[in-house]
C-alpha cells in the first residue's frame, strides 16, 4: 500500500502532506521503518507514520 512509495522517500527529498497542505513543503530528514521525520516550513519538524499518510514527493525548479 502506502508503504511502497513512502519507502522510497530519503533524507532530503521534500514532500508534501495532502491532508495538511497549510504545513507547507517539508524536507525529509529520515526514514526509519515507516516513521518518516520531516522539517515542514509552516509547523517543523513532524513525524509521520507512513503506514497511514501518504506523503507527495515535491519536484522545484
């Protein structure tokens, strides 16, 4: 399910989350057995269970 694509998210990516779009793009800062820690502009650092969000990679210019 989720897992897969957030799996692939690595320190450093940025990434959005489309149920809390008011935090803004955040910058995954590790990704440790589907406990994804992400430094969002609008709230700071969040953890996110990825087994129940579903992060959007962010692709800027």
């Amino acid at each position: 399910m989720s897992d897969n694509l957030n799996a692939m998210l690595e320190p450093g990516m940025l990434v959005q989350n489309p149920a809390r779009p008011d935090w803004g793009t955040g910058q995954v800062q590790s990704n440790i057995g589907g406990r994804i820690t992400v430094n969002f502009r609008e709230m700071g650092k969040m953890v996110i269970d990825g087994s129940h969000v579903m992060l959007i990679p962010v692709f800027e210019a």
